[in-house]
C-alpha cells in the first residue's frame, strides 16, 4: 500500500523523517508558488500568497520545534496557542462589564488544565473544564450578582473554554502516549498525522472548492464553501489518512476507517460553526496576529472538532494507555 | 535614565503589552518616525499610553512622549517620579485652564524640540464601547504653533475593557490599533478639528466590534 514508504524505510528513514520531508517540500513548493504567481495574469488572486507562506514557515516550524521538545515543548506551545485563542474569542463575544474577573479566572482553567497533563492524570482533565469549570463560572457569576443577561454571558464563556482549551489539549494528552503503545512513529506520530490531516483538509477543500466549485453548501453562514469543495475535500482527506495513517499511528482496519471518514467532515463541521460565530459577531477575522491568515482561531477552527474525535477513535480503536 | 526606560519600554512593556493586548496593529506604516509629531488618540484607559508606546521602534522611542495631565501624573512624588522618567511625559496643567496660564506650553516646547507627542483630545477618558468624547481643541493650537508637524489620527480598539477608568487588574483582551494617514493644520481651529474628529471616526468605523452586552 505505501510503496513510498517502504522504499524510504528501505533506505533508513523513519516514518516522521519522510513525513516533515514531505510536508517541507509542500512548503517549498508553496513558497516558489508565491514568488512566481503574483508576477503573473492572476498575480491579484495570490497577492497575499507570500505572506500566507512566511506564516506557514513559522506555524510549522514551532510545531516541529514543540513536538521536538516532547510533551513538555507541547505542552508549553499549545497553552499559549489555547491562551492566544481564548483570548480572541472572549474579546470578540459579547461580554457583560461584571465579568472581567469571570474571564480573568476563564484564563486561569489554562493552567490548570495543564497541570493535569504534566501530573498525567487523564481522569482529571476529562472533567475539570466540562464538569467542574461549567458549574463554578457561573456561580462565580452569580455571586457578583448581575443575573440579566446571565444564561448567555455564562454560555459563552463555557463554550471558548470547550473549544480553545479543553478541546486544545487532547493533543498534548496525546504526546503522553508511551512509545510501546504506538510503536509505528511514537507519541509524535500520532499528533503529526493529526494535525496533517486536519489542516490538509482544510487546504484540500479550498483548493477542490476554487477549482470546480458550484452549488453552494451553507450560503448564509459561509457563503464561499461549496458541495464540491466539501466532498473533493473529504475523498482526498480520507485518501491522505488510508495511505499514510498505519506508517504514523497503531491504527488498522475498521479503526482506520473509522478515522479517515469521519475527520474529513468534523474538520468542515469546525470551519463552519466558527464561520456562524464570526458572522454572528460582524468580523471576517478573528484578529490579524498571524499575517495573511486572520487570527489564531481562524487557523484554529477545525482542530478545536477533530483534536477530541481523533483522540477518542484511537483511543477505543488502538490506543491502551487511555 | 533615558536606557532605563528604553529598557523598560523593549524588556518589560512590550511583551506585557502583547499579552494583554496582543497589540494588533493596522496602519503601522503610518505611524511617524521622526519629530516633531503629533499622534492623537482616543482615550479610554491608562492601557492606551503603555500600549501606543510599545509600537514604537527602539531608535524612536527617546522622541516619543505622552502629554498627560499633571492634576493626575504628578500628584504624588512615586507617581511623579515614573511619569516624568520612565514614561517621558509633558504635563498639561488641567486645572490652570483658564487662568491666563499657558498650559499648553511644555508641549509647544517639546514640538519645537523635535519630539513625537501622544494627545489624547478627549481629555480624559471615557467608557470603552462608547462613543468618543467632544475633542478638546489644545491639539488645534498644538498643530497651529507648529504646523510642520504632521497629525497622526490613531483609534485604539479594546483597552477600556484590558483596564477600565477605575479598575485595578488588567484582564487580557485583544485590542486593536488602527492607524490612519497624517493630517495637517489646515489654517484654521474649526476646520482642522473637523477633520481630526472625521479621520478618528473613520478609523472607528473599521475597527472590530466591541461589545458589552446591554446590561442597564
């Protein structure tokens, strides 16, 4: 089946060397992209083409770095990422002039919820921020005493704590996967094939969606997503996760499918709840803290849905250690 | 003390500044680099000063100083103290307004000396999500006494929810700051202020939304 691979592994290449030297010539490939499109007839379409490349060298680069560095790079990477998300969400979302301590404490579940992770107690983690943060906030809020508008102000908040930071840790959780358990790339590859496949989707479905894009699939809530785009998306995606998902992770038969065909569309799923929330609020953008992408969360949307699914299949597909 | 507060304002402000704001910038080329220049902001929090301070490059910083009223920042001799040294700024004597006293001239002073001075021409601040306060028209007279100094409109999004007037803690959230082309004095008060105040609701116009939610 991977024919590449095993010529790679032929030649003395573990699955992750081949893998980062894929997704580095993707990079290239990309950046040669942006130096030579905007020079011609389309060069409008593409003028931020650059600045969209320099972004994807630094996102990928600390990735690499922080998967480097073990749990502990991960850990410390995706705590500021979870921080910098939440902190775009909570500015954006309509807020209550009561809450500024409510949100500085929603801040606070970050290093908590950290902490679970460095003292490895999965249990824990499971039902800190669902359980016990979702009844303490607001009777915190309660407490303050301003119950108008109440439901909603404390719904919000909950709802960017699920997604940017509890959501946001299963991949640390991840990184604490013992060798033995994923023989195939280790912990590491579990979380590379994670984030590739997400983010790959999300590139396959604009690229499927520019080329032969027609019928629209949510017109009032994202207006440029079209059925072709989505369904091109998810058959290139669950193609990517079949070919490459054995060489990085324990994953086998129904499992991997399992995988492979429900990421794809959980990954759209993200995309679009977050374009609702977005058109809800009046922004295109969530900020403009990664140049040529928007903000954090925009980058973010789709991990915030397949980090929990993902972790969740391995976990009862092929993982023992959760 | 001018490294010190270089130092301060590179080591310590900046990253402060990016976490409790994330300091997204828009417009940043028009930002001035060399004096004398004005930059006129509104004004909702103490936040604003630190924040438009940070944006600066190191080489510009020593120019850069915030005209503040010196009813508030020299009222006590600590406060006094990190007022004039580490934040640089030109007292503007509130409470002599009036009085036949000149209380614009330490910034007219600055101008002529080549500086980048921050005004705030609201006056004081006010409640973030509202809308801005009646201009004051000292920076009118400030433009009028050196008309070579271009006038920098700048609307900070966002730092009267970080810090609002009275509060004590910071609380992370992200601001914008939205920096527009240079006016330049127009030969009289009423049209130059006319076109301040349009070019800040310009910039208003364009910044995301901040929302309280209706509460009252």
């Amino acid at each position: 089946m991977t024919k590449l691979a095993d010529t790679l592994q032929l030649i003395g290449a573990s699955p992750l060397a081949w893998g980062c030297a894929v997704v580095a010539a993707f990079l290239i490939a990309g950046s040669a992209a942006a130096l030579i499109l905007p020079r011609t007839s389309a060069g409008p379409d593409f003028a931020d083409l650059g600045k969209r490349m320099i972004s994807w060298w630094v996102i990928i680069g600390l990735t690499a770095g922080s998967l480097v560095g073990g749990w502990q790079g991960t850990s410390v990477l995706f705590a500021i990422v979870s921080f910098l998300a939440l902190r775009e969400f909570l500015s954006l979302a309509p807020a209550r002039r009561e809450d500024r301590l409510i949100i500085l404490l929603a801040y606070l579940t970050i290093p908590i919820s950290y902490l679970f992770v460095i003292i490895n107690i999965y249990m824990f983690y499971l039902v800190f921020i669902p359980v016990y943060v979702f009844l303490a906030l607001p009777f915190l809020m309660a407490c303050i005493g301003q119950t108008r508008g109440f439901l909603a102000s404390s719904a919000t908040i909950h709802w960017g704590l699920v997604t940017c930071v509890y959501n946001i840790g299963f991949i640390p959780l991840l990184m604490r996967v013992p060798r033995w358990d994923a023989p195939q790339a280790g912990a590491v590859g579990l979380v590379f094939l994670l984030l590739v496949a997400t983010e790959a989707n999300d590139v396959f479905q604009y690229v499927v969606g520019k080329l032969i894009g027609r019928r629209k699939i949510a017109p009032k809530v994202s207006p440029g997503k079209t059925w072709e785009g989505f369904l091109g998306g998810c058959v290139l995606t669950t193609a990517l996760i079949i070919l490459i998902g054995p060489d990085f992770t324990p994953l086998r038969g129904v499992g991997l499918w399992v995988v492979a065909l429900s990421l794809p569309p959980v990954g759209f799923a993200g995309d679009v709840t977050f374009s609702a929330i977005k058109r809800d609020i009046g922004v295109k953008d969530t900020s403009h803290f990664i140049p040529g992408h928007g903000g954090v969360l925009d980058r973010l949307d789709s991990l915030t849905f397949t980090a929990p699914l993902y972790f969740h299949l391995l976990a009862y597909y092929a993982l023992a250690t959760y | 003390m001018t490294w010190l507060r270089l130092l301060l304002i590179t080591v310590v402000l900046r990253p402060w500044a990016r976490l409790m704001t994330g300091a997204d910038v828009i417009g940043r080329e028009h930002l001035p680099l060399t004096g004398p220049a004005i930059i006129a902001a509104n004004h909702n929090s103490h936040v604003d000063t630190l924040l438009l301070l940070t944006l600066f490059p190191a080489r510009t910083l020593a120019r850069v100083r915030p005209a503040a009223a010196a009813d508030y920042f020299l009222s006590n001799p600590a406060i006094s103290w990190v007022s004039r040294n580490l934040i640089g700024i030109v007292p503007v004597d509130r409470s002599a307004v009036g009085s036949g006293v000149d209380v614009l001239a330490p910034a007219r002073a600055a101008l002529e000396n080549g500086d980048i001075l921050i005004i705030f021409p609201e006056g004081t601040r006010g409640e973030a999500g509202e809308d801005m306060a009646p201009l004051k028209s000292g920076v009118a007279r400030l433009a009028e006494a050196c008309p070579r100094a271009p006038v920098t409109p700048v609307w900070i999004q966002g730092a009267g929810r970080v810090l609002p007037k009275g509060a004590h803690i910071p609380v992370p959230m992200t601001c914008a700051v939205l920096v527009g082309e240079p006016i330049h004095w127009t030969g009289d008060r009423a049209s130059f202020m006319a076109a301040l105040k349009q070019a800040l609701e310009a910039l208003h116009a364009q910044a995301p939304p901040l929302k309280w939610c209706e509460t009252d």
